[in-house]
C-alpha cells in the first residue's frame, strides 16, 4: 500500500497565517479559520433548513467548508488587496489555486479522490458552495468584529468591504445569523458568559 502525505499537508494549515498584511491583536491561522467557517455553514444550512423551507444536508456544509481553504497549505494566503488587483491577477490566483486543489487531490489514494474532490475542489458551484462562500465571509466580518472591539482600527476598512460583500449576497439565512448571532462579538467575556457559570 502507498503512502499519502494528504494529512500531514492539511496538518500544515495550521502554519499559515491569515491577514498577512495587517496587524493582529489576536493572530488567526486558516486551521482555526476553517473550523469557524465549517460552524457558521452548518448554523446557516440548519437556519435556511429550518426557517426558510431549504433542504440542505448541514453535514455536507460544514465538511465543505473544513476543506474550503485547504489548497492555502500549498499557496500560502494571498493578501486580498493582491489577489484582486486586477482582473488579470484574480484569474491566475484562481488557476493556482485549482492547480493546488488538483495537486491536493492526486496525494490521495486513487480510491479515495472520488469522495475528496467535491471537498477539495472549489469550482464545483452550487447551493453548498454559495453557502461556505456566505459562511466565510461572515467569518472574516466576525474576525474585524473582534479587533476593532479590541481597539485595532487596523480592520476598519475591511470591515467595510465586507459589509458591501455580504450585502450583495444578503438572504434570509444571512441575514437572521447576522441579527441573532453577530452582535455578542463585539461584547466583552463577561457580557457574554451565562450567569452563576
């Protein structure tokens, strides 16, 4: 039987640091990133699921959202400002990135590519996929929550954009995670913690 380095490059996620060009109260690496984005498109498929007729498996949200940045462990974390300089730019990083996940892909058994690829490769569109995109930037507006709560104007302007960016993708699940859930970020340890715990 063949050896697979598959685990241990995803073991790597944990290396590569996000927001590489700003200064971070808290430093976040894509490993804890990903599992926040997994959590928030689990909350978003069971809220669509639940309040708004949809019919997504919320298993199948998260565990495409673990992977959604897995080819970072080969590319590193392309600062946004970079990666969308221009159109020319966004559509090479786009095909490094495919590039990486095919490459993340043929580390697998053969037998096993069939189940990885639509975790792995990110050109598969669909409702999952719009969803972990929805999911992820949330998690990137949570990330400039935080430290601007901390005092780190450093994340103003992003958070800006990605206001603009979740207002283009606004529905309803969006739209009851951001009323219900976003405004404990900004709130202290104490404002948040359940009384007599």
């Amino acid at each position: 039987m063949n050896r697979s380095h598959f685990f241990a490059q995803m073991a790597r996620m944990k290396l590569i640091q996000r927001w590489p060009l700003m200064r971070n109260t808290d430093p976040e690496n894509v490993a804890e990133h990903s599992l926040q984005v997994a959590m928030v498109a689990h909350a978003l498929a069971v809220i669509k699921n639940t309040l708004f007729g949809g019919r997504l498996d919320p298993g199948t949200a998260a565990l495409r959202a673990l992977y959604h940045d897995a080819s970072e462990v080969l590319t590193g974390d392309l600062p946004t400002p970079v990666k969308y300089f221009n159109q020319e730019m966004a559509t090479t990083y786009k095909a490094i990135e495919q590039n990486a996940e095919q490459s993340l892909l043929a580390m697998l058994p053969a037998e096993l590519q069939s189940a990885f690829e639509p975790l792995l490769c990110g050109h598969v569109q669909d409702d999952y996929s719009h969803l972990v995109k929805s999911a992820d930037i949330l998690c990137a507006y949570l990330k400039c929550e935080e430290e601007l709560s901390a005092g780190n104007r450093e994340f103003a302007k992003a958070r800006e954009r990605l206001t603009t960016m979740l207002d283009a993708r606004m529905n309803d699940e969006v739209r009851y995670f951001i009323e219900v859930f976003v405004p404990s970020f900004s709130l202290s340890l104490d404002e948040i913690s359940t009384p007599g715990f």
